[in-house]
C-alpha cells in the first residue's frame, strides 16, 4: 500500500479513531462506579454538562480550548457530587433510575434556557479537539486507572461492590467512598463532553439523552467491568462495528440495529465478564461470574439479606490452621499457635477494666417480628464472651446491630465508653469492632492479599498519590508487610496472589480472621467461627480465641457448638426469642434449668 | 489471549478488506449512452433511529431520480447510500468515507440540519461539493461556498402562509402549538412567531410537545379554551397528523396552519376527515399540474406503491440538480460541479421552476396548499 | 379552563400509563428484575393488533386476542433467551437489565425490518367512532373503553394474584424462589407464566393505545417507555395497586402541569416527581418494604 493510499485510509478513519478514544474515555468513566458496583446512568448528562460548559465558555468568552474544557471537568464533577449526595443512598436498579431521572431532567433544562440553543443546537462551536489531544487524555486516564487498582482507594471500590455490607463493618464508608467514585467519574464524562463538543461542531439536547446513556454502558458491558481495559475495548468494537457493516453487501437500514443487540445479546449471555474476560480465561482461573452482583433493594438493610448458605466443605478440611491448598502448616510458634506481633496498646488494658461493650436493652424490631427485644451484654477487654441460643434466638441479629448494620429499634450501645448507639457500621468499625460472617462473606473477585488490605484500609492514609507515582510508597509497603505476616499467621501465605474465591471453605474461613484482624479490633465478633468443622478443628478455633484475648482484645463468639463456648469462654449470654434469658459462667450456664429448657432438654449440646 | 487477538485480528482484517476492496454502491452504474459523463455521488441520509421514517422517504426519490437521469442518457450517476443512524459522529465518519474513500464528486445530505452543522464543514473543508434536501436550519449555507441546499427553508415559506391565511381567515388571534425538542419544529416556531407579529396576529397561548408524543388532548383543551382564531402548528407529519384530529375531536372548527412538516400524503391518509380544511405552507406543491412534478408522482406510486412526500420531491429534485451540474460543467469534478450549480437557472424540476439564491440557498416559489375532498389543493 | 375535559384527560393518559405499568411491575414483583424490554413488547403487541385487523381482516376484538397471545408468546421467548439463562448467576439482576435491553433493541429492529419506519393506521371503522358529552367534556368512546380496560385488567390481576392457585404460586415464587421450590412449586414455569402475562399485558395496552391516537409505528414505545418507569417506581415496583394509581397520579399531574404551569416543564414534573418520590420514599406509594430477613 503506497504512502498515499495510506494518507487516504488515515483521513478516512481519524473521524472513527477520534471517537473510539471519546467513547473509550466515556466508557472509564461508567466504569468508576460500575468499580463500585453502582450502576449511574446519569453518565449522559454530566458529559452533557461539560460539553454545554466547555462549548458556550469557548463560543461566548472565547476562551482557549484547555481552560474551557476544564471548566467543563469542574462543572460536571460538581452536579456529579451533588447528585450523588441525593441518589447514593439508593442501590440497583433504583439508583439506575434515579440517575436516569437526572438525565431526562438535565434534557428539559437545556430546551429551556435560551443560552444553550435548546432543539437547534449550540453552534458552531470551533473544532480545535486534535487526535493525539485525545488519545494523550486517554492515555493518562488508562494509566491512572492502572494505578489506582492498587492503590487504598481502588481497593475500597472493589470491596463495595463484591461486599458492600462486608467492606463496612471493616470500617470502608460507603456513602464516602461511593461518592468520591461519583465525582471523579463526573469529571472524566466532563471531559469526555468538553473535548467531543470541540470535535463535532455543534451539540445538541439529544446527544446526551437516554440513548446515549444507554450506549456508554453498553460500552462498559460489552468490553468488561472487571478492569479498565474492558470499556476501552467495548468503546473500541462498539464504535468501530458500524463502519465495519458500512462494507458488508447489505442494504444499510436496521441490520445494524440487529448486529450490536446481537452482540450485546451474545456478551451478556455467554461472556458475562465481557471481552477483558476472554484475555483473563487463561490465568488466574477463569471466573464466570460478572462483577456486578447486587440485589436491588431502595435502602441498605436490603443489601443484608442472607446469602444462600455456602456448601459444607467436602472433605473437610483434616489439619485445622493448615492451608489444604498449600500443604504447609503455619510456623509454630510458642503455643503452636499464630503468633501475632506485640501489640503495646492492647497489653496496656487491665483486665478487669471497664466493659469495652455495654449494651442495655437492645432491640430490633422488623415490622411485627421482635428479632431482638431486650438484651443486655457487657464485654471487657482480654475476655471471651459468649453468645448462645437455639436457631433463630436473634443472635445474627444482635452482631448485625452491634456491628451498625441494622439500626437498633431500642435500647443504648456503648463502646468504650462512647454512646454509640445507631453508628453506621464504618464508624464502628473505626473503633475498633470488628466481625466476621456466619456464611463467610470475602470479597469474591480480590485477591486474598487484598482482601486483607482491606482489612487495613481504614487505618491506612490514602495512598492513591504514591500509586500514581508507580511506588508502593511506605504506608503501602508496610501494610503488605503485616499483610503476608498475619497470612502466614494463618497458613495462607502461599496463596496470597489467588482471586479468594478460588479458595477451598476452612481456607475461607481463615481469610476472614486473618482478614479482621488486620482491622486491628479492639472487639473481635466472631458469627459461628466453627461451622462445619469437626471437634479438634474447632477445638483449634478456641485456643487461637484465648491468644487474642491475651493480648487483650476483647471476644465475643456466637456459636453453635456449645462444647467450644464452654471450654474457651469466660462469660456465656443466653438468648432466646430475641431476649436474654440467662448470663454468667459456662459451668452455671450449662446447669441453668431455663437454658436446658430453651435447648429442648435432649438435644445434643454437643452437635 | 487467545480469543481477544482472534477478534482484534478478523477486525484488522475486516477493515483492512474493506479499504482495499471497491465500496458497495446501490445502484450500478448506469447504462447510459456512450459520451454520457460518468458521475459517482455520495449520499448520508438517516435510514434507522429518530429520523428513520424521513431517510428512508428521501432514499427512495434517490433512487428513483438515479434512475430516470441515467436513462436519459447525458450524465451516467452512481449514487453510494451511507446510512448516519441520526447521530452527528457516524454522518461524520460517513462523510470522511464517502469523500476519502469512495472519491464521490459530491454529496446529497444529510438528513437532518445538526448533523449538516457537523459534516458540512467537512466537505467544506475538502472542497466537495454538498446539496442539501432537507436542511432548513439558518446558517448551513452560510458553512462555506461549497455548500448548497434545493430546500427551502420555513423563513422562506411561513410568512407568506400566514400573510396569506390571515387574509382569508382574518385572523386576529391565534394560539400555537410546536415541538420543542427537535431543531426542525423549533425553527418552524420561531419564523411563525414573526410571522404573526408582522401581520399583527396575536398569540393567545402557546404549548410544546415532545418528539414521539403521541397525546396531545392536554395542550389543546387549553388552547381551545381560549377560542383563539386559528391553531398554529409547529410539527413534523406525525405528531401534526395527531394533532390535527384531536383538535377535531375536542371540538375545534377553526382553521389550523401548519409548515412544511405537514406537507406529506400520511397526514390526509392517517388524519382522514380531520384533516379536511387543514392550511399547509411548503416548499413543493404536491397538486403541481407541470409535467415534471406529474411523471415524478407517477414514477414514484408505480416505484413504491405509494405517493411521495415532500422529503422524496426534494431528494428527486435534487438529484436533477447535480445532474444539471455536471452536465453544465461537462465533467465529473468537485470544483466545476460547485461551480456550475451556481448557475442553475429557472431548472424545471418537481419543485418547480429552480434556481439558487446568491447564498446557495433554494429559490423558487413557495405553495400555500390547503386540504379539500381528501387532497391537496392551492389555497385561493 | 374546562376542568372537567382536563380532569377527563388526565384520567386517560393515566390509563394508558397504567395499562403498560401493570405488566412492568408484574414481573419485576415476582421475579425482582426490571424487564427493558417491555416496551419493544408493547411495540410489537400494537403491529400484532395491527396485521390481525389489516391483513386478515379479524374485527377489532379478535385484534386484541391475537396482541394478548402473540405478547404472551413474545414474553416467553423473552424469558427463555433473556432471563432464564441468567438466573442462578449472582449478577442476575444487572445482567437482566442488559440481555433486555439487547432483546429489545432486536424486536424493534425486526420491526423496522419488516414494516420500516412509516406511521400506520387501523382501517376507518375499526372502533366504532362515537363521541359522547358528558359534563363538557367531549370523549371518544375508545378513550372510555380504555379507562375501563385498565380499571378491569387491574381488578382481573389482583383477583388473579390474591385469590387463585395460580397466584399463591405467583406469591411464594416472588417472596422466596427456594422456599417455593421446596413447597412443590415448579419455580420456572411460574416464571414462564408471569413473563407471559405481563408480556401479554404489555402487548394489549399497545393495540389500545395505537388504536386510540390511531397510529402504529416502531417507536411507539419509547414515547412511554421512560415515564411507565417513572409510574412503577412512584406507584411502589412490583405493586399492582400501585401501578393503576400511580398512573393516574402521572397522568392527572402532567394534565394539570401543562393547565396550570406550561408545556414547556410538563416532563420535568413527571420526572421530578420520580426524583423526589425515590428520595422521599424509595419503596413507592404502595411498595412493601423490601425487607424479607434481617
């Protein structure tokens, strides 16, 4: 091909090349808060806005084309913010909703004030937007994006959106952190906006309508959520595929319709994690499932329900705080035992100190069902408490109080020494009240070293910054030390690089503790640490309790197995109908004529 | 790897074909008798999406007119249809494709006026000729002096409607309805509100309606509470054709007036009875008597079982216009096309006798049609 | 202004509202997923209604059993390709509101395909034109018929999931698919039989409405596609009560926007009634709080 043909082949398609890098920067920008597992159709409109700002700045003040798009960038991250203030407390399909909603008001606004040109348009807008200004912007967005996977913040994103419930009660704030995503997304649609209405001349009302909004996310769906790449290549194919069916001996018309719902049809069916997914398929283990698993509901207390019940274990695992999927035992230490760093603070509290936990009468109500209806409970540091009731005693229900998930109905929590009574679960957590899950609740689609970064996040300072630089930087470094350390501790240091759902159920389980305490508790929940393990293995559970509460945090076990919460706790609580029926030591508990009652006399205490 | 370097490569490859290998062109060239000027043209018209239902009408005159000039033997046309799907980015990709890669001389199209603000600088640009049959926006011409348009604008016909209506209604005061979300009926509003300014027409009301409204009941009980005169009436043939029946239905027998929207064969056929008395201001007189206008109409219900509408006259018109051209210029180039278009004189086409303005814009007499017994006829 | 007429208008706009909502809100009640694809159903039932009393010269009624039948098998189809196989996926939710859009967009390009983008119309006569006066308003006979429709297809429906086998399955399915799994239920076919009724439903009030504005086309339902959202989301999603009021509620506020305040802003009340509503109280008017285990 001469240099001339391929100088008429470059003026032909820089148009399609200049939008491909439009859309792509369109698609990163869903793409943020798909990350958090939010889906915002409002992307639309706030690209809308940064064209409509970036466009009237430069044809009424003539201001050069940087500065205007700029302030198109600012203008679009602040509707995002205050948009996001409004809508974020809604999830799923009603956040997507609300977020249309926006749009279609943004639409009327614009064909009503006289300034925008409403049907006709604003033009003609100077077209100064070059393809290498593009692709450069692109560039440098696919770059940060790269970056920020690895960084505090990126990790707090995926947290939300594998576990939104789980990455709280690790002290992530949701609505913070969501709306952070919501900005900086608001802005790169900003951009996107600026640069395309410098590109095309003239915008109008319709190019950032319902249409529109749907294509940026078909964009993001059809490349793949589950890394920056995928709303690249989606924006890429998406773009490309109609001048691709221009050659195809066909009368132009409707088949184009038909070809891109076929592919999205075939992506969503078939490639659920889309096109990145194909490339992935060879490493790592594939994993079929899409990233974006939440269940709609208007309000956070519909994100709790129960998942269904995880699989007992098949064999079960035989060497407890053994990795099966290593084969290695941890390092013994003294008591054989996970050995955990000194920790001076901890030591510091006497044991007979003020309760940590006081709760006084506690109760939650669901409609007409008491769930809980009046129970009291102390904890102090360095004690094991534990929590006992027959099935559906309302002893899930009490950790999902205590750990903020569920605002109490009634009653008073106060955490040393704080009244903390109806604290959302991030801020719980901060203190330093830490729980696990009864059906294990790990972030699906992060590694196990990252899930126990996690785990540190919300005592780390952002480290985005250093990200960006390409270095780990000190804080980063260090808790990637202690990370692989408490691994170790646990025996999973071999696995550290493996998407944790890939891992076996006692080694699940493991990551989840391993996961808490790198949240450095104060108060340590454990939601049936036992289940399906067999007497020594949960035997082993108890003496990894008694280290914790010997270095002084505090432990409160709901379990089970009542033979483990005789012989490793200090105090037992009894509930029952969601109120307490009986406190004190295990040897009185267990002689308690109310407790026998509530268990049903023969029933095995021994499961 | 494997699966994404396979689809990235058959696209590679794909695309790689498709640069080398000859464009499809819809209608071969044309057997025209020897010495005929041989001519290809590019044409980006919006076959699928919003404006799907006015593409399509044009394409047909397309190729129809295609047609009847390569018959006749002088200028031997190959028209290349890109469909723009409404959207700005694909009419510009369209563009670059037909101008870089297919070598047309010249460009009828697009559809719609925003896209035109897109794509025309463009051609401009690359100093390709383009002839718009359906723009009517202000300011298209006025892109470059390579751009061109056979359709007349609604400045160019509302004024003299509503002069015209005026006298015969004596109209004092009138209430308007228009679409506001599209550019077409938008600018149809503005002219008609000078209009009636300038003939001392007072507005009583106005009201707006979406794109794809299909109720309209709310806005016209309003209007029709205020007893105005006469119902003006911003639209484009679909909603003006509900419009105008549920006027009727709510019981309004005053005259209602509209634009070129309503110029089309579906508003009688789908408003029926409600349609009768209904005043239509347009660029092509559909009951022209002249014999080119009456073999177009024959042509196209024998072509498509079915009579034209405006949007196909002016896409045939125009068709006739650049074949004039190239004639006149006695070679296919882009140059000598745009400038021999500019001294299209008085051409005898369906719209009527054609010449163009010193701007590029249309220039020939508008129609004031109004509908009697189920048929156009000219207001008298 | 002639309240009355507008009070009329506000009712029928509601109506049809309510009509395309009924179906919408059915299936995302049993089966907790929005169906985008709803409104290419609707679509496709008015083209049904159409070809019956065109092309094979049925009368009107036989129009609306062959749209009720045709939709229903439509819905199935849907289910089938578009949501059954995404059902034990944990993204269900988010992957169903694509593989609808994806359908959607491919029965409105068949219908393009087939019939192209012109407007078509019922043959003169189909529905008898009668118009009555009643209190000053001037009102179609269809436009009667239609209010009456919705009100019966609501009563039909709630009889229907309140009183029948059918709809105890309906219930159990919608309040835990596992549990009625276990009680006997066949999960999948309750499934089927929703899709098909709220398909069904959606073909119907298609038909109803291309008959009333007479007038078929291909994007006959994006006109109604945003505001039937905007409907089930103020009226409560998945509540059928809520479907039929907060039509009328929709339909009423719009008439009275453009009275009252101007057409300009009509869209932005419907919408920003959906704002506010979603913020004040996310659950609808009529929707249970979406609580089902703590």
């Amino acid at each position: 091909m001469s240099i001339e043909a391929l100088g008429r082949l470059w003026a032909t398609y820089e148009s399609v090349v200049q939008f491909v890098g439009l859309n792509a920067i369109l698609g990163l920008s869903i793409y943020i808060t798909l990350a958090a597992g939010q889906l915002s159709l409002g992307q639309a409109a706030l690209m809308g806005i940064g064209a409509y700002t970036g466009a009237l700045l430069t044809v009424t003040w003539g201001w050069p084309l940087p500065l205007s798009v700029l302030a198109g960038i600012l203008t679009a991250g602040l509707a995002a913010g205050a948009l996001g203030v409004v809508v974020l407390r809604l999830r799923g399909v009603f956040l997507a909703i609300a977020t249309l909603g926006f749009g279609a008001m943004f639409g009327i606004l614009v064909l009503n004030i006289p300034l925008t040109g409403g049907a006709e348009g604003l033009r003609p807008i100077p077209s100064e937007t070059t393809t290498w200004q593009i692709y450069l912007v692109l560039a440098l967005l696919a770059y940060g994006f790269w970056r920020f996977d690895g960084s505090t913040f990126g990790r707090s994103l995926f947290a939300l959106r594998d576990d939104e419930a789980a990455a709280s009660t690790l002290g992530i704030d949701p609505f913070r952190t969501n709306l952070i995503a919501f900005v900086a997304s608001g802005m790169v649609a900003g951009l996107a906006g600026g640069l395309s209405a410098h590109l095309t001349r003239i915008i109008t009302p319709r190019d950032f309508g319902f249409e529109s909004a749907l294509e940026i996310l078909v964009f993001a769906i059809v490349g793949g959520t589950t890394g920056f790449a995928g709303p690249i290549l989606g924006a890429a194919l998406m773009t490309v595929l109609p001048e691709v069916l221009r050659f195809l001996p066909l009368e132009p018309g409707a088949v184009n319709l038909f070809v891109s719902g076929a592919i999205l049809l075939l992506v969503i069916l078939f490639l659920p994690g889309g096109l990145i997914s194909l490339r992935r398929q060879g490493r790592a283990g594939s994993d079929p499932r899409a990233s974006l698993g939440r269940r709609a509901g208007p309000d956070r207390a519909a994100t709790l329900h129960e998942d269904p019940p995880t699989p007992l274990p098949t064999p079960l695992p035989t060497q407890p705080m053994t990795s099966p999927t290593t084969g290695r035992t941890p390092p013994p230490s003294p008591a054989g035992q996970p050995s955990l760093g000194p920790d001076p603070r901890r030591r510091s509290i006497p044991a007979n100190a003020m309760p940590l936990l006081e709760v006084r009468g506690l109760a939650r109500h669901f409609g007409g069902v008491r769930a809980v209806d009046g129970v009291d409970l102390d904890v102090r540091p360095g004690e094991i408490v534990g929590l006992i009731g027959p099935n559906g005693a309302g002893k899930t229900t009490v950790v999902n109080v205590l750990s903020g998930l569920v605002p109490p109905s009634g009653g008073s929590v106060r955490f040393g020494g704080i009244d903390v009574t109806g604290w959302p679960a991030h801020r719980m957590a901060r203190l330093g009240l830490i729980r696990t899950y009864q059906n294990i609740r790990l972030f699906a689609h992060l590694s196990v070293l990252d899930n126990v970064l996690v785990g540190m996040t919300s005592r780390l300072p952002p480290t985005l910054g250093w990200s960006l630089l390409g270095r780990a930087g000190p804080h980063e470094a260090a808790a990637r030390r202690r990370a692989l350390e408490l691994l170790a501790d646990v025996g999973l240091e071999g696995v550290a690089g493996r998407p944790a759902a890939a891992l076996a159920y006692g080694d699940r389980r493991r990551l989840e503790i391993a996961r808490a305490l790198a949240a450095e508790p104060r108060l340590l929940i454990l939601d049936e640490p036992a289940a399906g393990m067999a007497g020594p293995e949960a035997g082993r559970v108890g003496t990894l309790l008694r280290t914790l509460a010997d270095r002084g945090i505090a432990v409160l076990l709901i379990e089970h197995n009542v033979r483990l919460v005789m012989q490793t706790c200090d105090r037992v609580t009894v509930v029952n109908f969601g109120a307490r029926i009986a406190e004190g030591v295990p040897a009185d508990i267990a002689r308690d004529p109310s407790v026998i009652e509530a268990y049903l006399g023969p029933t095995s205490v021994d499961r | 790897m494997r699966h994404g370097s396979r689809l990235a490569f058959a696209a590679a490859v794909m695309l790689a074909v498709a640069a080398c290998s000859p464009s499809a062109a819809s209608s071969p060239p044309g057997g025209g008798a020897a010495g005929s000027i041989s001519a290809k043209i590019g044409a980006v018209l919006s076959l699928t999406k919003g404006a799907a239902v006015y593409g399509t009408s044009q394409k047909n005159g397309l190729e129809l007119a295609v047609k009847d000039v390569n018959a006749k033997g002088k200028v031997s046309i190959q028209l290349v249809i890109e469909d723009d799907a409404s959207d700005p980015q694909q009419g510009i990709t369209a563009f670059n494709k037909l101008i870089n890669q297919d070598n047309v001389v010249a460009i009828i199209g697009p559809t719609l006026s925003n896209t035109a603000a897109s794509t025309d600088p463009i051609a401009q640009q690359a100093g390709v000729p383009v002839l718009g049959v359906s723009n009517t926006a202000a300011g298209i011409t006025a892109i470059g002096n390579f751009i061109y348009r056979d359709s007349l604008t609604e400045g160019q016909v509302i004024p003299q409607t509503i002069k015209q209506a005026a006298a015969k209604y004596s109209l004092k005061n009138v209430a308007v309805i228009y679409g506001q979300d599209d550019a077409f009926t938008k600018n149809g509003f503005d002219v008609f509100s000078k209009a009636l300014a300038a003939n001392n027409i007072s507005v009583v009301d106005t009201e707006t309606f979406s794109k794809g409204d299909k109720n309209f009941s709310a806005q016209l009980t309003k209007i029709i509470g205020l007893k105005p005169d006469a119902i003006v009436a911003s639209a484009l043939a679909n909603e003006g054709t509900a419009i105008v029946s549920q006027a009727r239905q709510l019981g309004f027998t005053g005259p209602i007036i509209g634009g070129n929207g309503f110029n089309s064969p579906a508003v009688i056929k789908n408003g029926g009875p409600a349609a009768e008395g209904l005043v239509v201001g347009a660029a092509w007189n559909s009951a022209s008597a002249s014999p080119e206008n009456q073999a177009f109409l024959t042509a196209y219900q024998a072509a498509y079982g079915a009579p034209p509408d405006q949007f196909a006259a002016q896409a045939y018109s125009g068709v006739e216009i650049l074949a004039a051209a190239i004639e006149a210029a006695g070679k296919a180039e882009r140059d000598p096309i745009r400038v021999a278009l500019a001294t299209i004189k008085n051409l005898p086409v369906p719209l009527g006798s054609f010449s163009f303005t010193a701007d590029r814009d249309a220039d020939h007499p508008p129609v004031i049609q109004i509908v009697k017994n189920g048929k156009f006829q000219v207001l008298q | 202004m002639n309240i009355p007429q507008q009070l009329f208008n506000g009712l029928f706009v509601g109506s049809i509202y309510a009509l395309f909502a009924l179906g919408y809100t059915l299936v995302f009640g049993v089966l907790d997923v929005l169906n985008l694809a709803h409104a290419a159903v609707f679509t496709l039932g008015a083209f049904f209604g159409l070809v019956a009393v065109t092309t094979l010269g049925l009368p009107v009624w036989a129009g609306v059993l062959v749209a009720f039948v045709g939709g229903g098998c439509v819905g199935i189809l849907l289910d089938r390709v578009a949501f059954a196989p995404l059902r034990r996926r944990p993204d269900t939710h988010f992957a169903g509101l694509i593989s609808s859009l994806a359908m959607a967009s491919l029965f409105i390009a068949f219908v393009q395909e087939v019939f192209g983008p012109q407007d078509y119309v019922f043959p003169p006569g189909t529905f008898p034109d009668v118009a009555l006066e009643i209190a000053g308003a001037r009102i179609q006979l269809i436009q009667l018929v239609i209010v009456a429709v919705s009100v019966g297809l609501m009563g039909w429906l709630s009889w229907l999931v309140q009183r029948t086998r059918f709809g105890r399955s309906l219930r159990a399915v919608a309040e835990n698919p596992r549990a009625a799994a276990l009680l006997g239920i066949d999960v999948e076919r309750v499934n089927a039989q929703t899709f098909f009724l709220s398909s069904a439903l959606g073909a119907v009030a298609g038909v109803l409405l291309g008959l009333a504005f007479n007038s078929v086309a291909f994007d006959l339902g994006a006109s109604i596609e945003l505001k039937g959202l905007a409907v089930i989301v103020v009226g409560g999603m998945g509540s059928l009560v809520g479907a039929m009021v907060g039509g009328l509620i929709l339909g009423l506020t719009e008439v009275f926007a453009v009275a009252g305040i101007g057409s300009t802003w009509r869209d932005a009340i419907a919408f920003g009634l959906l704002f506010i509503i979603l913020i004040v109280r996310p659950r609808g008017l009529f929707g249970r709080p979406r609580l089902r285990r703590d």
